[in-house]
C-alpha cells in the first residue's frame, strides 16, 4: 500500500502550554512524519472532522500526539485499512513530568513523536486472515446437563446451530436426578419443581438443536471457525466452536473412611446418596438425621476449596425431611453457613422449620455405631461437646470436582520461578490424570484442556471466565468452577455469547479478547526457520502445531495475537504489520541518548498495554510524577519482548531497561497466562551475558504490577531510578 501520512497535535489537557508543538513536529519529521496539523481540542466533533477529511482526501496513515491509546479511542478510529499511531503526550509527558524542567520536559516530548513516527512509517494495514473454505458456523456443545442445554439454546435464539453431544441415554445431567431444586424465585424459600423435562423438551424441540446421546467425542480437530470433530457413534461434524459443560464429580467418600466412618454403616451417606434417596423414596420413615458440612472441603488434605453449593443443598435436604416428617430431629454440623445472595433465605427458612444447626471448629465430628449412629462433635458457640444420639442417617456433604482430566499446563509451570516446585507439580499433574479426555483434541500440545491446580480447565478467572487456554473452546457451568443450578444457567448462557463471537471474528479475520478485533496476525518467515520449536512451546494458547520436520504450522484463529512466539523466535522471522522485532527496535534506535557529561541518563520502559500501561495512565490522572529520564514503550505482552531490543537498547548507550508486565504465579492475572514469567526466564538469562559484558545486570528490571496499583508503580519507577543512579552511566554511551 502506498502510504500516506499526517500527524496531528493536539493543544488541549495542558499540552499546547508545556510543550513546543513546532519542535515536536520537527522531531517527528526526522522519523517519516513530514506534514503536521495542530488542533485546540483534538478530540472535539472540530478535530476529529478535521482528521476525517484528510483521510476522505487519501491520508492512510495518521500520527495522533495527544493523549493515552487507551482513551478517545472511538474518535480516532477511521476503518481499519488506516493506520493509527497514537503518541500519549499527555499522561507521558505533560501530565507524568508536570514536575520536570522545560527542557527534560521537551525532549521527552520529542523521543515520544520519533518513536510514534518510525513505528507509523514502519507499520503496514492488516489483511485480516481468512480460514480457506467456508467458516463453520456451528456451536458444538459438550454436556446435556444444566449449562450444556442452556448453552445450547442461547446459541440457538442468537442463530446459531447447535450440535449438543452428551454421552449418558438421556439428557439433564444432575438436573435430572435432583428431587427438587432450592428456591428460584421470590422470597426465595420454597422449594421448587425442578422442570427439567421442561427444559429437556425445549432443547430436544428445537430443529436448530441436533443431539446425540450415548455419545462422546473420538477426536476434535482445527481450529475456531473450522472444527473437525469426530463422534463415537461414527458421524463426523464441523462446528465453529466449541462449549465443554460436562458438569461436575462428586468427592469421592472413599475418602472420608477414617475422618467421617464412611462405609462403616449403610446409614453414613452422602449429599448425592441421599438426593437420589429422595427422589426414589420415602423419607417418613426418619426420625433423627445429622448432616456433617464441610465433609473433605475446604481441607488440605482433601479439597481445599468451598464448592459453594453444599450448605444450600444440606438445608435443602433438611427441609425434605421436615416436609416428609414434621417432628424429624435434623441438625446440620457446619464450620460456617455459606449460603451467598437468595441462598441465605433457604438458610433461615431451615432455621424457621426447626433445623437445628450447630458449629465446630476444623476438627471432624466422630460418627460411630453399627444400628442408629451416634454423632460426636465440639459446639464451638457454646463452648461444649455435643452427642447427637439414636440418629437413623448421617449425610456428608460432600463437594464437587471438575469433570476434568487435571492437566497443568507443564511449560507454563516449567516457567515458574521455584524449579523443583514445578517438576513436582507437573509430576503430580500427570500422575492424576488418569490418560482420559473430554475433547480428544488433536494438537500439537496434547488433548485436554490446560488446568490450574484443581483441573478446572481456566483461562483468566478474573477477566476472562469461560475461556480455557484454548481459543475457541469455552467452558461453562460447574466443569469450570463449583456452582450452583441458576449460576449453571446462567454461565451456559455466556458461553454461548463467547461462542457465537468467535466464530464471527474467525468469519472476519480478527481476534478475540484481550486483543478484540485486531486483524494482525503473526507471519512466519520460513525460509529462515530453523526448527527449533520455540514458538510451539511457549505459545500459551497452543496456536501453532507443527509438521514431522518440525515446521511450526500456525492456526491464526486460535491465535490471541500476544507475541510470546515473536519474542521466542531467535531467528527473529515472526512478526505482526504493526507490531515486529524490527519496528520496537527501531523505536528503540530512535531515542536521543545525551552524552555521559550532560549527566541524564536513559532507561526504556517496555510496558505491557494489558496492565502496566492502564496504571502508568492512572498514576499520570492522579497526579503522580516520575523521572523525565524514562521512556515508555507499549508491549502486548512481556512474553513478546525479543532479547535484542534490550541489546539495542544497551549497545546504543541506554542506561536500563525495564520490563513491566501483569502478575504472574498461581494466581496469575497475566492476560496472555505466562508473558511476566517467561520475561523473567528470558531477562534471567541475559544476565550472564551482560556481566560478560561488563554491564550490571541491575540496568534490567523486571517488574510486576497489577492494573490497581498505582503506589507499587511508583515504588518501582522510584527505585529503578536510584538503581540507574547508583549503577551510573553506561560504559557503551557514544560508541
Ligand atoms: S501471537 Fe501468541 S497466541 Fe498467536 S501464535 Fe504467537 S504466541 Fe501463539
Ligand atoms: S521459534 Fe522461530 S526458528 Fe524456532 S521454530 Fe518457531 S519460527 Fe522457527
């Protein structure tokens, strides 16, 4: 494409008043950007039609110096076939450095316009990629329980066709083996019907919902857009997506034999145990009963964690025998109630029905007896131990499991700091999985789901729920964390939305979050590939495959477009249009470096745009200020950092370099699931080379900060600065 580019400064938000437009442009000009309009208010409907009429008059390319990219970002979007580069001369310059002199001031202005002008210059339009032949438009849904056919319809009321696979006769999951469901509807205290024929009816009704039953998944193959996926019953089918909703395990009581007597007595049950017992039979016949919470949850040594639903189910079922016989004795043994939003009305209308409740600490009560059982426990509140004779049943509540094989994801452990953690981790994940799987997925990284440490198979639970690791493939319902029916429900329904998107922005050529709608994709040079394998490995999202000779063979629709195989690639031959080794190196190169006796030193600060950047903004609105000798680069991710920009930063004279990026560990937040960890692999191994060098390896800092913290930001551009300080110039300055 030909090239035709403006800039456009704006004068508003203070920066006409601190910084010298004139010399901005100037500066800007020595990277490709020759003509310039300057604007009061660029922003304004004035500016942006401004703007708009040069680009109706040819412009293709347009250099913004105004402020963050992460604001205005609708007034400076004109299609996607015009480059865009924005310069934050606000929050970098005049907001962050409103305590700096003129002159530092100005020439950080001006490091900013070059380093926007080289990139616009280097920078080409995407040509959003498309899938050969034609996009399948299919939603598969794995799972027929609650999730699974409330997924299945919101795909089909959104348009979609629905292939729904479930491998029991019938469908309804769990659903269909409860007696009754907990309250649905105000105020929340009677038990209800749990309609599930009614729903089983809707979905089976429907003509743009095929369902097998009896059936499981042989093979998955593809990519989003394009699934292959082949059945047990023999039928092949494309879908465009997929829905993992296959629900949940019980903890297995086998467990519990010598914390909770289970299997001594055919009177010690379980949660489960007794729903079924309730549906099937009569409940009159008992006069005593005792359910024990907690019964190897929220434990180390059996589940660690609250499934959130078995305080409610434990009411649910007290109240099924107050129902059946109104004189029952019916006590539930808790270490704390936790029945969250409408969930507290079953609680006190348990309460209101007579249930007794009664609290005891982390010690498990004893249960003992061959005929009616005795239940032995600490009355925490009344300081007292408690015997609970002559009871006809004991119920343990039990917790749930993901339906799941548990997978850790080896290379994203591997790359965890404590080495021998990992190993054990991974040992221990492969020791659990049992060598079955759900979707048999045929990629290069193996055929389940990544899990984090419980096998659910997640992605980013905080911003992201339904994803899994792999693009395209969502799960919904209690497969993905413990829940109860209506959140089931509902997460069936978000799922569906994620999966309708992705198979739209496979039909488009872009990406799905974080990136959205970015029609860049990541080019492979192959000529120059050596087959090395990196960008295989590390791609979180197991985008790439590759072929008997190692050749990576990309899936742009898996692809998030985060980069961590441009960083990987030590040949250096992937790159995105607009985003490449070369074009952050040339961002680099074209930072003015003083000479060591003008004594202000430089450090290049690649920030990811997913976290280090929003709270570099937010410090900048709050008021805070930092050196004006830091220079601000936006990175998708640190996993994308390429160790030869910090040799390109080093070699021409740079004083540090710094890394900021999300939090990463077990309770990661990393949006692309590793780039901070692998940052820290990578710059940990730079480090012998730079002592080789004679360089400190204190001038690489690689920091971790979360969007909300704006103090942890300040603290480490503050003490990267005393470190710059201390280490001093760098010996390479004006070579
Ligand atoms: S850009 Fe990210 S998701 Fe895409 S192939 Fe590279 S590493 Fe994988
Ligand atoms: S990292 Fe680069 S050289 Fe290695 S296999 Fe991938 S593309 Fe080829």
């Amino acid at each position: 494409m030909s090239k035709k580019i403006c800039g456009y400064i704006c004068k508003g938000c203070g920066i006409g008043d601190a910084l010298n437009t004139a010399k901005l442009a100037k500066a800007a000009g020595e990277q490709g950007v020759k003509e310039f309009k300057e604007h009061d208010v660029l922003c304004s409907p004035e500016g942006v039609a401004m703007i708009q009429a040069d680009v109706d008059a040819g412009y293709n390319a347009l250099l913004i110096a105004a402020c963050s990219s992460r604001v205005k970002t609708d007034e400076f979007a004109f299609g996607s076939q015009v480059l865009v580069e924005r310069v934050s001369l606000r929050e970098q310059v005049v907001w962050g450095l409103s305590e700096a002199d003129e002159e530092d001031t100005l020439m950080a202005g001006e490091d900013y316009m070059r380093m926007g002008a080289i990139k616009l210059s280097k920078s080409e339009p995407p040509t959003p990629y498309q899938l050969e032949g034609e996009v399948a438009k299919a939603v598969l849904v794995v799972g027929g329980g609650v999730a699974g056919m409330n997924a299945a319809l919101a795909a089909a009321k959104a348009g979609s066709q629905v292939i729904l696979v479930e491998k029991e006769a019938q469908l309804g999951g769990f659903l269909g083996k409860m007696a009754k469901l907990g309250p649905q509807t105000p105020p929340y205290r009677a038990l209800e019907d749990t309609k599930v024929d009614e729903l089983v009816g809707k979905v089976s009704g429907l003509d743009q919902i095929k369902v097998y039953t009896g059936t499981t998944i042989d093979k998955t193959e593809g990519a989003p857009g394009n699934f292959t996926v082949s059945l047990s019953n023999g039928e092949q089918v494309r879908a465009g997506a997929i829905i993992q909703a296959t629900g949940w395990l019980p903890y297995d009581p086998e467990n519990l034999k010598d914390e909770l007597a289970y299997g001594s007595n055919p009177n010690i049950v379980t949660n489960v145990q007794f729903e079924e017992k309730a549906k099937t039979g009569d409940l009159s016949g008992i006069n005593a009963i005792a359910f024990v919470q907690c019964a190897g949850s929220r434990d180390q040594n059996h589940l660690p964690y609250c499934s959130a639903f078995c305080c409610l189910v434990s009411c649910k079922q007290a109240m099924y025998v107050k129902a059946a016989n109104p004189e029952a004795s019916v006590y539930v043994v808790y270490k704390d109630v936790r029945t969250p939003s409408q969930s507290e009305e079953v609680y006190r209308e348990a309460q209101r029905q007579g249930v007794i409740f009664i609290r005891r600490d982390e010690t498990y009560p004893s249960i003992s007896g061959s005929g009616k059982l005795t239940l032995t426990t600490k009355d925490v509140l009344l300081n007292e131990q408690v015997d609970l004779e002559d009871l006809d049943m004991v119920v343990l509540a039990t917790g749930m499991k993901p339906n799941n094989p548990k997978v850790v994801d080896a290379p994203l452990v591997a790359f965890g700091e404590d080495q021998e953690k990992a190993k054990q981790m991974t040992e221990e994940a492969k020791a659990q999985n049992e060598d079955w799987s759900i979707l048999n997925l045929a990629y290069r990284q193996g055929p389940n789901l990544p899990t984090l440490k419980y096998a659910m198979p997640d992605s980013h639970f905080i911003c992201f729920p339904y994803e899994s690791r792999r693009t395209g493939i969502y799960t919904a319902g209690t497969v993905r964390r413990p829940m109860r029916v209506s959140q089931a429900q509902e997460d069936g329904v978000g799922a569906a939305m994620k999966a309708v998107q992705v198979i739209r922005a496979a039909e488009v050529g872009c990406a799905v979050h974080p990136r959205s709608g970015d029609e860049t994709f990541p080019e492979f040079a192959m000529q120059r590939c050596t087959q090395c394998k990196r960008c295989t490995e590390e791609c979180p999202f197991g985008a790439i495959n590759e072929d008997d000779k190692a050749n990576p063979l990309p899936n742009p629709t898996r692809c998030r477009r985060c980069g961590v195989c441009m960083g990987a690639c030590p040949e250096r031959i992937i790159s995105f249009k607009n985003y490449s080794v070369d074009i952050v190196g040339s961002q680099i190169k074209s930072i003015e470096v003083p000479e060591e006796d003008e004594e202000k030193p430089r450090a290049v600060i690649l920030v990811c745009e997913n976290d280090a950047l929003p709270v570099i903004d937010m410090a900048a609105r709050m008021g805070k200020t930092w050196s004006p000798y830091f220079r601000f680069i936006n990175v998708r991710c640190l996993g994308s950092v390429n160790l030869v920009w910090i040799a390109d930063a080093l070699s021409k004279g740079i004083d540090g370099v710094g890394l900021f990026g999300c939090r990463r560990g077990e309770d990661y937040q990393c949006h692309f699931i590793k780039g901070s960890e692998i940052a820290n692999v990578r710059m940990s191994k730079i480090s012998e080379t730079l002592t080789r060098l004679a360089l400190e390896s204190d001038r690489i800092k690689v920091s971790e900060v979360g969007i909300n913290e704006v103090e942890t930001l300040m603290d480490i551009l503050k003490s990267f600065q005393d470190t710059i300080d201390t280490v001093g110039p760098n010996p390479y300055k004006g070579f």
